[in-house]
C-alpha cells in the first residue's frame, strides 16, 4: 500500500500547500500540478536537478569527438565522448559570462570555442585556452577552476544517464530493483542496442507530466484512444479490453519507475526451449538471439520472458520506452516489432518536446532493422498513428484545466486491484487491467522530491 | 618533425604551451613563439595534439 | 536521384506543356488534402510510391545541411499511406477529427523533363493549420522534390522526399499530409 511520507510544507504563492496537491492515501492529484508556473519551477530545482536524467544513447556518440546538445531540465548540456573513449556530460553554458558554448545539435570536435569571447573548452569540460589570456587577466586566472560545470556521467545498457547531484546513489544502485526488468527490455542481448537518429522531435502543449505518467502505467486508454487500430484491421481484437487482462504493471515505490508487461499472445511454458524460440521471435529478434538470452537472464528472468511479452514503462522522471509486435502500417508488408525510447523534454507548464528515437537490436540482419525501424516510426514517430491522438487528447486536456475551476478537479487513481503474490519479479507487481497503481506510484515519487 | 607557429594567427590562447611547454613557450606578451628545432619522438605526438587543438590553426609542422 | 540540381538542370518554363501540367498537378494536390478528398490523393500516387521526410538536426556549415537518411518522419509506401488515408477517412481519430483547417501554399515550383520519361520537379510548401478554437495557426514550412511517372492516366507520384525546416516540429501532432 502506498503511504504519505513525512514532508516539509512548501506554499505557493496563493498559500496553497504542494503537499495538499496530491493525496496517495485517497488517490487523487490535483489537475494544479499539470498547469502551475510556480509548480514548474520547483520541479526545475527539486526533480531535475536532483535525479538521475536520460541524456542520449551510446550509439549517438559511438567515435571520440562525437557530441550530441541535450537538455536536463531546462539546463544545456553537452555530451561527448572523449579521447579516451569516455562520455562526459557537462553544462552548456560558458564559466565567463554564460553564453552558450556549443551551438549546434551534434557533431564531432575535439574542444569548443564560446562564441562570445573564444574561451576553449575541452569535451571533457576542461578549460584549455583563453583568447588573448595574457593581455586580458596576466596570469591571474586561475583555469583549474573555470571548467564547464560537470555532471556525473553513467551509462547504463547503452542509455546514457547524468546528475548534478553528489548525494544520489550510483545509477546501478538507483536501478536495483527494476534492472530485473529493464535488463529484459534494455540489456537482452549480447550485441546491445543502437538508436536511429537523429532523434525525431516536435513540441506538445501540454505538461511533460502527462506523458511520462500515461506511459509508466496506463494501459487503459490505449484501447479507446488507439482503436483505430481494430478498426482498420492492424491489429484485430484491440479495442476489447479483456484482451489485455494478462497486463502484470509494476513499480518501484523507491525511484517512481512503472512498467507494463502484457503477455500478448500467452505460450505455454512447459517446454522452455520451445517457448524461447516463440517469445524471443515475438519480442523482434530471432532464434539465434536464444542462447544468449539464455545465458543472460535468470531463471526468473527466463520465467517472466518465456511467456511472451510486450513492455512499455517510464524511468521517472521523463524517459519512456516502448517495446511490442508492432504491424508495420502497411499490409503488404504484415506485421513487425517496435521498439522506440520516449523522451518529454519540459519547456514550461503547459509545453514541451518530445523526442523518439527508434531502438534496434544491433545483430539483427539490416533490412529486419529497417523494417522493425519504419515500423517504429509510423505509428510512434513525429507523424505516428498512435502519437498523433495520445498528443491531442492530452492538449484538450491542458486546455480543460487551464482555468481556476479547471485546476481544482482531480484526476483519480481508484482502479487499484491485489498484489500479485506469484509474479517472479521485484517491485510492487499487480496481474490486472486496468490498474492505476502505476500512475499513482508517478505521484508519490513526484509529491516526494517536490516536499522533500 | 619540425614546427612553425604563425605569429599573425595565434591569438594568445596558450592551448600549445599547455600541452608541450618544452616546444611552445609564451612571449612578454602572451603570445606563442618556438625555436626552430628538430622535435623529438617523444614531442612529435604532443605538438600532433596542439596543432589539433590551436583554435586558429596557428600551428605547422612539415609533416605531409 | 529525385535531387534536384539546379546548377546543371534548367527548369522547364512554367509556360511549356510539362511545366504547366506539373504546375497544375500540385495545385490540385494541394485542394485536394486540404479539401480532404484523400481517395482522389490516393489514386494520384504509383503504386511503387516512397514517401520520406527525413530527421534534421542543427550542424555546423561545415558539416552539411544537417538532413540526415538515418532516421525520418515519414517513411511511407502506398500501402501506408493508404493506412493513413484510411485513418483520416473512416477510422476512430481524435487527431483529426474534428479535422484541423488546413490551407497549403504550394510555390516556388520548379519542374525538369527526365530521367528518361519521368519528370522531377521541386516545390515549396507552407501549410497553416488551425485546431479547435485556438486563436493561432500553426505553421509548417517544407520542400518537396517530387518524381513523376507518366500513366495512361495521367501523371502519378514516384517519390516524395520532403525537407522539413525544423528540426524540432512545430506541430502538436502530425496527421496530415504534406
């Protein structure tokens, strides 16, 4: 059961308490924190600047000198792999006066040059050169000190993560609980993953919060909002919400991530080996992938995996994933796989950018890639089917809270049903559809950081 | 290897002199100078490095 | 190969009987996606038609136009545009339904006979678009360079590669088409 935690009031400007925003005990939230400038700027300082943030994947970056410009909060940011191989994250903001260092969106360099007073950073960060040092400060300054700030930099299962927080556990203790599951999703085999890039990108006007708390365990409105795909015969039976009564959601109450494990189409486990052969095709690869998943998972991996499965989840705070058989959008073409990492990259209140990039198993023969790679897009991309509605659904519902009624209603979580006391994986695991445990997990980790 | 460093492009940096202060040195006005000498192979890879990192390309060296 | 290069290729006087069949082509195109008749759209299109807009992103001068092949917006054949067609028309879509208001400008058309007997031509769009009762049109601002093939009836779209102007979208969902 989900409990309030001890926690510092904080008032708004009107005098309304944070902590009164959200109540886990009764399982509501106030439409407020979807709408509230001044709410926003406390997630700036007291989420962003606080958790581990997805910056980018490895295979962005794969030679020295590669960097991608990405965002933590609202905070620039540089991410480059250095000579050595290494990757650095470091803030893309000049240590003079500010100005903007890098100013493009990727690329390959070995320093970078501020554009206002042409001080030299290397991509580690370190200030190398100072135009016209001597003239303008002697030997006064002292360079050591002046390096662009830096973030602390993992990568994990090729996703690359940074924080500006000294105190935040290492990322592999952050995600122990859930590396059971996203070994599965992330690190399944031996060749890794890779992005399509760049990544697609367009702006949403709504709140990043309905994105990333949809996607960390509502499984409820994709029959409704997405029947199009019943309807035109993608895939056949979607819209009937007994289909989906397999869906096993879980959290972690620690980090505020949520899952969705659906086991699509069940396979009957009593022969291992055979039921690898169909779950690992089912999941976008094929059976010469078996062994090695195999070797990689446990016996409750394999348990969990066995069975077939589709996944979709959020790393809170605002790193989606999606991976499920997937029809490619074109009939001749039949049915596929998608896989894709979601980012909703705040800009304010009541905007902000999503990102997508499609995720390929790297080993997978080219052509299958392509095909898995358009099948993301098409339905999940900039112009995806299933985008497109999930993105006006959550823009009427920005403009419906936006006033002083509006932002007083409160978006229930009442559809809560048992634990799960056989599900073989870590976390708080429920085998029920629809369940909104999920979402309100989101809450509780978000009422946490912002009273905390 | 030898180096040259053209006087009219560096503008002060002192990115060279970091990197190889037995090459590169900095004149009374903080500008880059070096002395026509043969390098040897353990400068070679770091005057490499320096003429990589010169933002102004300031740096020479008669390797084709 | 559908790249125009201007530098090397003259256009066709927009006067001349290809350059004026062309220019009327995307004129009617235009009507038609705005009008949504998107049967009619369909029915313009090869059967062997690749529609692609590729992701951009922000790059130095020196490293190109920052149009990338490794990734796009739109990565179509008939059969799914088709999907898309047939979402527009008859399928539950809260993106489009109710539709946006949607006026494209076509301009800037540039139409080169061959290679062979098909026909390229380049063109500008700009679509405005309006949704619901916002006060504001969102815009979209792109190229188009167009192959053609010659039917009995008429000339169809071989291939579309669209240059989008941004490299983040400045529309809140993306279910027309351009």
């Amino acid at each position: 059961m989900l409990t309030e935690r001890r926690f510092t009031t904080i008032l708004l400007p009107d005098g309304a308490a944070v902590d009164e925003l959200v109540s886990i005990d009764d399982r509501w939230v106030a439409a407020r924190v979807m709408t509230d400038p001044d709410l926003y700027g406390l997630e700036l300082a007291r989420i962003f600047d606080r958790v581990w943030v997805f910056v980018g994947h490895e295979t962005e970056i794969p030679n020295p000198g590669d960097f991608v410009t990405r965002y933590i909060g609202a905070d620039p940011v540089i991410v480059a792999r250095s000579a050595d191989g290494d990757v650095h994250v470091t803030l893309n903001v000049c240590s003079h006066r500010g100005a903007t260092v890098c100013r493009v969106e990727c690329g390959n360099a070995a320093t970078f040059r501020c554009p206002y007073h042409a001080w030299v950073y290397d991509n580690t960060g370190e200030l190398l050169g100072i135009f016209a040092e001597r003239d303008a400060y002697g030997d006064g300054l002292d360079k050591g000190t002046l390096s662009l700030k830096r973030a602390r930099t993992t990568a994990y299962h090729g996703l690359i993560f940074a924080t500006w927080n000294p105190d935040a556990p290492s990322l592999a203790d952050h995600f122990s609980t859930m590396d059971f599951y996203y070994r599965i999703v992330f690190g399944l085999t031996d060749g890794g993953f890779e992005v399509a890039g760049p990544p697609l990108r367009w702006v949403e006007n709504t709140n990043w919060k309905f994105a990333a708390e949809n996607l960390s365990g509502d499984g409820y409105h994709l029959m409704n909002v997405h029947k199009f795909l019943d309807e035109l015969g993608l895939i056949p039976g979607w819209s009937d919400p007994t289909m989906a009564r397999g869906v096993t959601s879980v959290y972690d109450r620690r980090t505020g991530d949520g899952l969705q494990m659906a086991h699509f189409f069940p396979i009957d486990t009593s022969d291992l080996e055979a039921a690898m052969v169909t779950s690992t095709t089912l999941f976008g690869l094929t059976e010469t992938f078996v062994p090695e998943i195999m070797r990689r998972l446990s016996a409750d991996q394999l348990a969990v995996f066995a069975k077939g499965i589709s996944a979709a989840g959020t790393i809170f705070p605002t790193l989606s994933y999606t991976a499920l058989p997937w029809p490619t959008g074109d009939p001749a073409e039949g049915f596929s796989f998608m896989r894709a990492l979601r980012l909703a990259q705040p800009l304010g209140p009541d905007r902000h950018v999503v990102w997508t990039w499609p995720l390929l198993a790297r080993d997978l023969p080219g052509e299958e890639k392509e095909r898995q790679r358009r099948t993301t897009l098409r339905s999940f991309g900039t112009a995806g089917l299933v985008e497109q509605d999930d993105a006006e659904v959550w823009s009427a519902n920005q403009r419906g809270i936006a006033g002083v009624q509006g932002r007083q209603r409160r978006f229930r979580y009442d559809a809560s049903r048992p634990v799960n006391p056989d599900w073989p994986g870590p976390g708080v695991a429920r085998t029920a559809f629809p369940d909104e445990d999920n979402q309100l997990n989101f809450w509780a980790r978000w009422l946490e950081l912002m009273t905390a | 290897m030898r180096v040259r460093v053209d006087r009219a492009r560096c503008r002060g940096y002192g990115i060279c002199t970091s990197i190889e202060p037995t090459v590169f040195a900095l004149d009374d006005d903080g500008y880059a100078t070096t002395d026509d000498h043969t390098l040897s192979p353990a400068e070679v890879e770091s005057v490499r490095r320096a003429a990589k990192l010169c933002p102004e390309r300031a740096i020479s060296t008669d390797e084709p | 190969m559908t790249t125009v290069e201007p530098a090397v290729r003259r256009p066709l006087a927009p006067t001349s009987e290809l350059g004026a069949e062309v220019w009327m082509w995307l004129t009617d195109e235009a009507e038609l996606l705005d009008r949504r008749a998107l049967r009619p759209w369909l029915d313009r299109l090869d059967p062997q038609i690749r529609y692609l807009m590729p992701a951009r992103a922000t790059v130095h001068r020196a490293d190109g136009d920052g149009t990338f092949s490794t990734n796009h917006h739109f990565d179509e054949t008939y059969g799914s545009l088709t999907t898309r067609v047939r979402k527009l028309a008859e399928a539950t879509n809260f993106a489009e339904d109710p539709p946006s208001r949607t006026r494209r400008f076509v301009t800037n058309i540039r139409v080169y006979a061959g290679p062979g007997d098909d026909v390229t031509a380049s063109s500008y769009l700009l679509l405005l678009r309006s949704r619901g009762d916002a006060a504001n049109l969102e815009v979209l601002s792109c190229e188009r360079n167009d192959l053609f093939r010659r039917h009995d009836d008429g000339l169809k779209l071989l291939r579309r590669d669209i240059t989008l102007d941004q490299s983040t979208l400045g529309l809140v969902h993306l279910g027309v088409l351009l």
